[in-house]
C-alpha cells in the first residue's frame, strides 16, 4: 500500500492514533503506551503539589479541566514560572496519561510550575487559547508568573503547540520545546528562545518537515536549538530507556528553567536581530529602510568591538554589496557599499568598490569620481596596505578610469 500523501497523513493524525502506531510497531500494547512512565527521573516529582480538576472554560454545557502541579516546597506568597504541555490534537483523556503526569512533576520538581489540560476535537487550538487567558487571568491565584510561560509540545500537537507561541502577540510565551513533531507557520518570532528535538528512527515524512523547519529556521535567524537523537523513535521518552534519553530530558528542563527564570526582559517580537543573514534578506526583500535603520542602531553597539561583527567589518560590507549585485540589487548595493564608505573613510578599498558599483549600474560621472578618490588615498596613505592588495586596488581602479574617460 502506497501513501501518495503521508506528510499530510502525519499533519493530521491524533495522539491516541500516534502511540498506537508506535504500539503497533513494538508489538506493545496501545493502553501499555499510555501507561508507560518517562524514563527520567528526580526525586522530588513523588512529593510534588498537584491541584487536580481545575475548570478552566465551560461550553455547550460541559466543562474543560486542568491539572496544576506545584513543587513540593511551594510557598503561600510565591509566584512560579508556568509550563504548558500543550494538548493540540484535542483529547479529554491526556491529563490522565502518565507520560504527561510525569512531565509535569519533572517541571514542578525543577521549581515550575506546570499544567495538563483538556481540549476538544476540532478545537484545540481555541481551547488552548482559551486556556493561556484563563491562566494569566487567574495568576494571582494560582500563583504563576503570567509574564513567564513555556510551552512543551510534541507529535501531533505540534499542529498547534507551534503556531500558537509563533503569534506575535505573546510576548510572555518566553521559549518553546518541540519533540519529534512540526507544523506549517507563516509567522515567526526570532528572538523566541525554541528547542526541536528530532528522532532520527522516526518517519521519513515527518523528519523532512523538521529538516525544512530548521532550515527555513537558520535562514531566518530564528533562535534555535535542535538536537538530532539519531537513535531515538517516535516517542522516545517513555520507549527508549537509555542514557542519551535521559541527557536529552535534562537538557529540556534545563532550557525550560534557564528561559524561564532569566532576568532579562521578555524577547521582543517586534525588533529583528542584525545580522549578516537578516541584513541581506531584508535588503533583497524591498526591507531597505528597517534594514538601514537596524544597521545605525547595530553599529552604535558595536563599534567597541566591530571585528566581531561581520556587517561591521569593512570586507563583510564589501562582499556584501558585491553579493548584492550579482543578484540584480543595483540601488540595495549601492546603499550597502555607502555605508561601507562612511564606515571606513580613508579605506582606497571602498572607494574603489563603490565606483564599481555606481560603474554596473550606468552612473559614469560617479563611478570616475569614487575611482580617482581611491587612487589619491593610495598615494597618501596606501603604503600601510600589503602590497598585492595595493596593487590589486590601483589595477582595478585605473581600469574603470581608462575605460569611462574614453
């Protein structure tokens, strides 16, 4: 039997029907699946605090619920970061798995806070929203940080777990945790802080629709960290008993407690990160102006230290502008290489290169000009440069002056 469409096969099925695939391919028991425990351990989740049937929403009549789960030494005036183990495939049931029970005394054992909850078919992702109001809402008395939220989401939730801390406007979703899962975004926040853990066992499908995550991820500067269990199956946590799962568990409450109790201030979904990346894909984007106006503000941060920034460096800029070209972004280059001018003013380097730019795009009288203003500066302050570069600069802007005077 052949799937001509597994991927979106995979997009759509359930989390009962997941751990049931998974029961299938290890001869085990769907309701041993549900059943089984994560196989990372602390102490403290046996005397974790958890405040269980907790209404979050009514509808048609019938009520959704949620369990709480306090650390054990939780104090009456505390107020505690939140984790969310998001149910996004819409099931009454996952309270009760113990794979999520585990998970949310791990994080109450890590000094979190933490909530499973109840959704319905065919509307997680409004009762997931529903349920973030309800909590922020309702902080003060439960005694969570409103502004301090993560969200951990795996497997078919994903559909939902993702595009809802994705939304621009929830800032105090502070970092997310993604396991063997993705889903289609069309918005994205950079600065938010976002674990993907892929399993290398898992499907063929669903595997490539991480890999394009991630590379659509790196493209866009988002703030990533992937890890690529390659031994690891769908749903390692509670089937693959062994020390590279345990590490990888620990290393997820880790980031969750590190993103969640940090100082600084929530990440802004409104500010892009400056850098080589973004730049060039603002400028070949018709993003010119908020890219000119990021690189002001970049460069009055790190003009202490500019060698370690590459849009900083003179050849970074250099290259850049080249780049730019090459793609037919005559007007993006010429701005960069500008920059690059009032950058490095008594470079010959970027007066050169700043004539062959005007020279690729038809502004002759411009072009001569940058070119004489390079060989001046070779004459008076070129015998700093090494030698073939200061010959290279003088061949190349002799050349333009030879062939735009005749």
């Amino acid at each position: 039997m052949q799937f001509k469409h597994l991927p979106s096969l995979v997009a759509k099925w359930s989390a009962p029907a997941l751990l049931c695939a998974v029961a299938l391919a290890e001869n085990v028991a769907a309701q041993d699946i549900i059943q089984r425990p994560v196989v990372y351990r602390l102490p403290a989740m046996e005397t974790v605090i958890v405040k269980k049937d907790v209404v979050y929403k009514t509808v048609e009549g019938a009520s959704l619920k949620m369990d709480v789960y306090y650390p054990p030494q939780m104090g009456k005036s505390d107020k505690l970061p939140l984790v969310i183990f998001n149910n996004g495939v819409g099931a009454l049931e996952i309270p009760q798995w113990r794979v999520y029970q585990d998970w949310a005394r791990l994080a109450a054992a890590s000094g979190l806070i933490a909530v499973n909850y109840q959704s319905r078919p065919n509307a997680a992702f409004k009762d997931s929203e529903d349920l973030l109001e309800y909590l922020r809402q309702n902080a003060s008395t439960l005694q969570i940080d409103e502004n301090r939220i993560g969200l951990w989401t795996c497997s078919a939730n994903v559909n939902v777990g993702l595009p809802l801390v994705m939304q621009a406007n929830r800032p105090y979703i502070r970092c997310a945790v993604i396991y063997y899962g993705m889903a289609n975004v069309q918005t994205f926040r950079q600065k938010l802080p976002l674990l993907v853990v892929r399993a290398g066992q898992d499907s063929y499908a669903l595997n490539r629709a991480i890999d394009e995550f991630v590379k659509n991820a790196l493209a866009r500067e988002l703030n990533l960290e992937f890890i690529n269990y390659l031994e690891g199956q769908h749903a390692f946590d509670i089937l693959d008993d062994n020390d590279r799962s345990r590490k990888i568990i620990k290393h997820t409450l880790d980031f969750l407690t590190t993103h969640l109790t940090a100082k600084e201030a929530a990440p802004d979904t409104d500010e892009t990160v400056l850098t080589a990346t973004t730049f060039y894909n603002m400028l070949t984007q018709g993003q010119s102006d908020n890219a000119l106006q990021l690189y002001r503000q970049a460069r009055e941060r790190f003009t202490g230290h500019p060698f370690y920034h590459w849009v900083m460096q003179e050849n970074g800029l250099n290259g850049l502008g080249y780049q730019l070209l090459q793609n037919n972004k005559g007007k993006e280059a010429l701005e960069v290489m500008k920059i690059n001018v009032a950058n490095h003013p008594s470079s010959p380097n970027v007066y050169d290169s700043l004539g062959d730019i005007y020279e690729a795009t038809g502004d002759t009288a411009m072009a001569i000009q940058n070119a004489e203003k390079a060989l001046e500066l070779l004459r008076s302050d070129g015998a700093a440069l090494p030698e073939n570069l200061r010959n290279a600069i003088q061949e190349s802007a002799e050349g333009k002056l030879d062939r735009l005077k005749k």
